[in-house]
C-alpha cells in the first residue's frame, strides 16, 4: 500500500522544514558578513569553506559574504582601513584574522605584540560604533616540514601568544573567541605520532595552507561559531511502511518495492566538503563531524542494499547497516543529484566572489592610479569615474549573489533502497 506521509520537526516556508540550532550559530539570517586579514584570507579558500558551509545549512535565509582579504596585511592595515573595506558594506557581522605576519616571522617581541593588540583594538572600536558583531579568529600554525612530538616549535610559539592577544582582545569587547590554532595544532601532532618522518598534510606551503588545511581551518572556526552538524535526518519503518520520525526534512511516498523501498526526501539543507580537501580526512574527520545526514530504515529482510538517490547508487549497506543509522554525508556528496547541487552552489560562490575580487576590490578599490593620470584626467573626474564603475558592478554583483540563492533551492529526491540479489 502506497503511504503518503509528511513527517516534520518545525515548520517554516518553502519547504515544510527548518534548521535545527539555529539560534546558537554565530550568523543569522538576514547577515551581510565581512572576512577580514591576509593573504590566507585573500586566497578564497577558507573564507569559501565557511560561506559554502553556512550557506548550505541554512538555504532560505538572506546572506551576503564579502571577502576583504590583503596579502602581507597586519592588524594595523586592518584597523587603517576599515572605513575604506568594511564599512562600505554596512556589515551586521565579522571574522577578523590577523596574526601569522603581525610577530614578523621570528620570536615573540612585547613591541610587536603591543602593536598587534592596539591594531585589533582598533578594529574593536570601529566595530563597536557601526554595531557590527565580530568573531576574533586566532591565526592558525605553521605547518612545516620538521619532525618533532609537536609543531608547537619556533615562530608557532610566537602565534600561540598572539592567539593569546585575539582572546584578550575578544574578552575586553564583548566579542566571540574563535580558537583555530589549538584544533589545528592538535591535528598537525597527532599526524607527526603516526610515524618516524613526518609529510605536510596540510597542503600549500608552512603558511599558506592548501584546500586540505583550509577544510580544517574552516572546521575549527565554524566549530567556534557555533555551526550546527545536522543537515537532516529520517528514519522509516519498511516493513510498517510509514515514517517514524524526520528532522529538517520532508519524507513522501513510502513504499515498499521487491524487498526493499522507495520513497521521496526533501530537505531542508545540504551536506557540504569541498572535494580538492579529502586528503585531511584520515587525520581530521571533518566531512561527518560538520555533516549529519541520517538515514535509518528498520524492518528489511536480511540482506545487502544498493542505495540510490535519483537513480545514481551512492553506498551498499546491509540491512543491519541501515537499521542502525548511517551518516550518508559522504556518500551524497560523491555521486548523484545532491552532489551535483552542491557543486552548483560551489560553483555561484567561487564566481560570485572572485567577481568581487578582481572587478571591485582588487579591480579598482586597491588599484593605484599613476601619477601622471591626473595630468590627463582631474582627480575630482577620475574618481568620479570609479565610483560610477564601482556602482555599475556592485549591481553585477548582486546578481550573483542572487545566482546563488537560485542554486540553493532544494528539490526532493527519490531514495530507493534496493535489495541486491
């Protein structure tokens, strides 16, 4: 007998379903969000990371992200110009990241320190005025080649205490602490026990992480902000043929089909890991500790089953396997209907933002105009000028965005859970 049953924890427009937690993450609905730092910000990985994640987990709220990353920038060139990068934006809420080149690349010095510290209270204060939230992430360590029981040697002693700066920092403002040097550290030793010679896992080079290491610095912010792990989850009842529970999602037309099941799943987010970063999961879980998505079918005969969404097979699971639970997080992501969303979206956020990036900020807002312009062209016109551009491709820029809020618009899928004969 065909069942058709809608099972939900809370309700909201759209689609039936809302986020769970949603009240203890650092963003809100309706944020426009300004990354702040250096070179490690400027290189879209992270900063991607956290967007993608959040933008995934939460699909019907309005965000805007905008990178303001400069290569070799220190907490006092984030502090000078903040009226020019941040404010302009009219942000509701910050990450702020300096820190790897503010100890200058050799051991702590309480002058460069001080100089550090009165660059983010800097920050702080404009902040405060224009009644922007922030989170003050640490720096993350470097990632070098030595082997030792820990890579907690050399300029990382350095970055440990300026870590202890940003808490201070934080604490003193009323702003959030994000720790991603301790999480990040930890991993880079638990990688150096494995073995007698030690390889870099994190991509890149000792400073500038590759995807791998930017998947684990994303990690341990989004863990600092408080990012919800569910993306939703279902649980049905084959041999009963209806659903015993769901959470951030919709389950339809449970029916029982030649020992197995078909039914259909809307929900109301999407697992999220970028695919370029797999190699950081043996020493870092963090595809299924940042992905929740559940799925656990009772009462199948004995027996192995193909799963398949839309038709594509993403896992094999035995009928013990699936009565248990299981994360498919990781299996969606490799093949089929959810995957090809998910890089849908990636896709709008990569082009949105590299828009942002080479048309505006590094475009024409960083962009040094010679001298010998303005004997051609008055400075009165010539800025004239790029406020004009600017205006025409922030216009342009809104539009992407828009491109990927059109991305995010879930569509349920059929699940079949086929019995292998």
């Amino acid at each position: 007998m065909l069942h058709f049953i809608r099972v939900c924890v809370l309700v909201i427009a759209l689609i039936g379903t809302a986020p769970a937690n949603a009240a203890d993450f650092f963003f809100h609905d309706g944020d426009v969000v300004v990354m702040i730092g250096d070179s490690i910000t400027e290189q879209h990985l992270y900063s991607n990371y956290v967007e993608m994640w959040t933008v995934t987990r939460f699909p019907n709220w309005k965000l805007t992200f905008r990178n303001v990353g400069i290569g070799g920038d220190r907490s006092p060139g984030g502090n000078s110009r903040f009226p020019r990068d941040v404010l302009p934006h009219a942000p509701t809420a910050m990450t702020v990241d300096f820190g790897m080149n503010d100890g200058a690349y050799r051991g702590f010095d309480e002058g460069t320190f001080q100089i550090f510290m009165d660059g983010l209270q800097g920050m702080a204060d404009q902040a405060r005025a224009a009644r922007i939230r922030v989170a003050w992430v640490t720096p993350q360590p470097l990632d070098g080649d030595e082997q030792g029981p820990t890579a907690l040697t050399g300029y990382n002693q350095t970055l440990a205490k300026l870590s202890d700066g940003v808490k201070l920092i934080a604490d003193k403002n009323g702003g959030l602490f994000v720790d991603q040097f301790h999480p990040y550290l930890a991993v880079l030793d638990a990688a150096r026990a494995r073995g007698p010679k030690y390889e870099r896992i994190t991509g890149g080079d000792a400073v500038h992480p590759g995807p791998p290491g930017q998947a684990l610095m994303a990690a341990s912010i989004l863990e600092g902000l408080g990012f919800p792990s569910l993306v939703s989850s279902a649980e049905i009842d084959a041999a009963a043929g209806h659903v015993v529970s769901a959470r951030n999602c919709t389950v339809e037309g449970v029916a029982r089909k030649d020992g197995g099941l078909t039914f259909s799943r809307l929900d109301g987010a999407l697992p999220f890991f970028p695919g370029d970063a797999r190699s950081i999961l043996p020493h870092a879980p963090i595809l299924e500790e940042l992905n929740d998505y559940g799925l656990r079918v009772t009462g199948l005969a004995p027996g192995s089953f193909e799963v398949r969404v839309g038709g594509t097979s993403i896992a094999r699971l035995t009928a013990e396997q699936l009565a248990a639970g299981v994360n498919l997080a990781s299996a969606a992501l490799t093949a089929g209907p959810i995957a090809d969303q998910v890089k849908a979206v990636m896709a709008a956020v990569e082009a949105k933002n590299r828009f942002h990036h080479d048309s505006i900020f590094r475009g024409i807002v960083l962009a040094t105009v010679p001298d010998w312009v303005y004997s051609a062209v008055p400075r009165e016109e010539m800025e004239a000028k790029k406020k004009a551009v600017i205006k025409d491709r922030l216009a342009e820029l809104r539009a992407l965005d828009a491109d990927v809020a059109k991305a995010l618009v879930r569509k349920p899928n059929t699940f079949e859970i086929t019995l292998v004969k």
